[in-house]
C-alpha cells in the first residue's frame, strides 16, 4: 500500500516528466554553447593563422596563459603559445 494517494501519485508523476523535459532541454543548451564556442574557437585560428588581424598574434601570445586558470588547461596550450611566440619573430 501507498503512503501517497492516486492524486499525490499523478503530481508525483508529472514532477518527473516535466523535471526530465528540463534536464533535456538543459542538455541541448549545453550543446549549443559548446558548439558556440568551437566555432568561435575555430574563427580566432583562422586569424592567428593567417595573421589577419595585427597584433592579435602577439596579444594572444602574451595573454593567454594569464587567462587560463587549470593547470592542465596551462599545460594543454603551452605548445600554442610557444607556436605564436615562433611565428612572431
């Protein structure tokens, strides 16, 4: 026997399916800034790359491990950094 009568049962019920269409909808706005932020992330090398933008290489070069804040994060980028510092000189 249920210590929740069939009303209790079915606002139980609906709790969940409307906190499962959330968690849904959370994760496809997280989706889509990730990608955001891929695509962003691939506009700026675009520009590093191909040094469209003057100064932006050097000021990238100079602020980037400043801006990061993991050390794993400050070891990933270290090669990028040590790349844009070269292709400065």
């Amino acid at each position: 026997m249920s210590l929740l009568n069939k009303n209790e049962l079915k606002e139980q019920q609906r709790i969940n399916e409307l906190q499962l269409k959330i968690n849904r909808e959370k994760q496809k706005l997280d989706k889509k800034l990730t990608r955001q932020k891929i695509l962003l992330g691939s506009f700026m090398i675009d520009l590093l790359e191909n040094n469209k933008v003057e100064g932006l290489g050097q000021y990238t070069a100079d602020h980037l491990e400043g801006f990061l804040t993991r050390e794993g994060d400050k070891e990933l980028m270290k090669e990028v950094i040590k790349n844009l510092n070269r292709s400065l000189r």
